[in-house]
C-alpha cells in the first residue's frame, strides 16, 4: 500500500461507517467553501486589475491544496466601485463581491458548489449545483 | 406560507435537485467548520482561563448564527502554554489547541461533526462522527 | 534585572535606536487596532445581545493580550438588523456596525486610539485621539 | 483644493492636534503590519513555489492599498515544509514562516518597518527599523 493510501485509510478510520464517497465529497467541498470566505472577507482591494487578478489567483491556488478539492475559480467584481482618488478610497472582499466556483472529488463522487451574492436573498448563497457519482 | 418557509424554498431553488436532506445536512456543517477555523486561527490566547472561556463561547454563539446549525461546542486547550511573564508570552488560536463539536440539521437529517488535532497524522482533522436520517 | 525586562530590553535591540516610548506606544496601539479588524471582520452577529455582547467581550479578553495594550473596548452595533425570522438572515462583523476603543502604554508614553465608522468619510476610520507623555 | 487634498482634511480633524507626521506614519504603518497577519494567518500554503509566490504577490498588492502605506514585501519560508505526499500534507500561514518589510509615508515622515520570526525571543516581532524625517 502507498503511503498515501495508508494515511487516507487512517483518516477515514474518524469517520462514520455510515460515511459515502458523497458525503465525503460534500463535506470536503462546504469546508473549502466556509474557509475561502472566512479566510478572505475584509481583505483590501481597488478597481486596479493587477491587483483583483493576483488576489483571486491566489486564493485559487492556495485553497485548492485543500484536502479532496480539485478546482476553484475565484471572481472577485469591482465594478461597483470607484476609481481611487484618495488614500481612504479602497474596498474590501466581501459578500456581496466574491464568487467562487468549486468542485471537490472523493473516491466516486464528484460535487460541483458555488457561491455568489443573491440579491432575491440579499445574501451571499453557497449551493451545491450538481453531484456526480460512477457507478 | 410562512415567510420563513418561503424564504428556504427561494433558496433551494439554486440548489441541484438531486441534493438530499443529507446532502445539506452535511454541507451546511462543513461550511461552518471550514469557517470557525479560517475565522479565528490567529486570535490571541493565554493561560488565563477567562480570556479562554469568553473566546470559546463567543464561537459558540456566533458560529450557531449559521444556517442550519444546531449546536456548536469549543473547546481551546491552553495546558501546554506557560503562564504569561512577558509581553510577548502568550499564544493563538491554531490548528494544535482547538476542538469544535458541531450539530447540523437540514429536513430529516442531524449529522454530527468534530474538529480536533490528530497526533498520527499531524493535521487538525475535521470528520464527520455520525449521519441520523429520521424516516 | 527581572526576567521579564530582560526579554523587553532583547526585544528592543530590534528596533531603530531612535525609536521613543511614544513611538512604540502608537505602533503597539496601530498594531492591534488593525489586527481586531482584520482577524474579526467576518464573523457571524445577529440582534441577540447575547450573542453580540460575548463577541464582543471576547475581543476585549484577548486583544488585550497584545504586547503593550493597556485596555480595549469593543462595540458591536446591531441597531439596524432586523430581528431573525430565517435561517439566512443574520449579518456579521464590519466596518458600518465596528467600533473600538483602546488604549496602549509604552515606558513613558499613553496613546488613546479609536476606531468607528465615519458617515462624512464613508469609512473605519482608526485615528489617535490623544497622545500622553510623561516629564 | 483638490478632493485628495480636502478628504484628508477632513480626515485630520478626527485625530489629536499633537500627532505629528511622524506619528501617523508609524499607526499607518503598525495597522497594516496588524492587519497583515491576522488577515492571512491559516491560509493553506505548500513548497510549491507557484503557490507561495502568487500569496505573497497578492498580499502585497492587497495590503499596500492601505492607507499611507508606500511599499509591501513579503516572503513565506516553506524550506520546513515537506513535499505533498497525501491530501493532509500542506502547511499554513503563520508566526513562523510569514516575513513582511513596510514603508509607510504621511507627509514628511517615512518609517520602515518589519516583521519576522525572532528565535530568541519564539516570537514573530513586529518592529520599527529606522525613521527618517524630511527638515
């Protein structure tokens, strides 16, 4: 057995019997997607393009070393805000300007999960958009 | 309709319609896993067991607000830190101190979930304990 | 020399040797104003005073624990939440609702810091009220 | 005046009339160091050096739209860590690894600053290394 195999079955010897590759998949994938807005929220960011593209492609790349996440894009829309003109005159990350796509991958399952602002809501709204299974 | 029970429905919509009770069940909980963690690594903490109780509970009540949770239990572990004798003595939240119990229920589905560091695999583990599907 | 002095003094060695106690009194003070934002912004609030009133009294307990920082108070406002009625329907920590007040000590050196919201900047805004230096 | 100019200002008239150019650059300065860490302390990292270096890009991007704040570097140490094998095999953030150079600048004042992990003192310091003064 590989090492990493035998470090999985370790894990997995915490979770329930009753716990499927779904369940895993799920569960794997609403952590990554409470951590990147829990990690992120509050984070400075401007109108400037360099400055919004270099944030998303870090917490794409930093949040896909979660366990069992096999992608994340991150959108982060600044369209609402105004040009800088004085040292005041930024943003920050938050709900009602951060999406994020997100597919998490456990054993068969495959799940696909979002998160953008619902204005019908008036909330930022994590989903899980579709489940996958091989049979 | 309640406005309560309008509002859920309006929400599911964006939800896929294969998702189960379970599914949401355990995907609201690892949302609120994922967050407590990202939320509060880095907070400071010290022996003192005030400072420790009144940061436990705050969690506790906070991270309840989350849809869907039904109980959240914190527990911070403070016993391998040394009594404060300077003003740089003191720790943080991280991975190695916190412990989270967690309830979350969504229709016919409680799903029990706990946090806690694993010494065999060096990594705070966040696992799923236990899934209960009322019939 | 006791040895909690000793470390201050070790730590000192670090800093420039023109650096005075009011000038570590404000970077102390500076310091923990922006890591309260940023470590708490984020975190679910609703209009329970329960629920507010131990959040805020946990980052009074263990900002306080910053090197330095004599005394912190922390208002949360939630007056323009509406009560709870469903699942989504809770706010968290920011700017608009934030509000704090600390103050640091360094040898000789008082600083009296605040943060709020300021309509007329429409922003946090973090500012040093006052300064006391004993002769 | 022009709308910088006059924002400011209005800015000013919050803080105590005994705050100096050199004072402020020092706060300005100390938030952003605050914020630094407790904004980014958790996040996933690895030895892959993609990873790491799009992090301390967008940390420095983010953070030096704060106020005042003239340059951002940051470096995270991932020699420690080992190379993934399994999926709970990544590091974090942290007191450790993280390492930050800052120049704030108000008016006629610029302060350098840094922070990294002080063996000695087992302590992540933040300090001020020089100040300079314009006559």
């Amino acid at each position: 057995m590989s090492k990493t195999k035998e470090f999985e079955e370790r894990a997995k010897r915490y979770f329930g019997k009753e716990v499927t590759d779904r369940d895993r998949a799920i569960f794997e994938g609403g952590i990554t997607l409470g951590a990147i807005y829990h990690q992120f929220v509050g984070t400075p960011i401007s109108r400037d393009a360099t400055v919004v593209s270099a944030l998303e492609k870090a917490i794409e790349k930093t949040m896909s070393l979660q366990p069992y996440i096999e992608r994340v894009e991150v959108k982060i829309d600044t369209s609402e805000m105004r040009q800088s003109s004085h040292p005041y005159d930024y943003g920050e990350v938050g709900g009602r300007n951060l999406s994020v796509k997100l597919v998490s991958k456990y054993g068969k399952a495959r799940v696909y999960m979002k998160m953008f602002f619902v204005p019908e809501l008036n909330y930022p709204l994590m989903f899980i958009e579709k489940i996958e299974e091989e049979s």
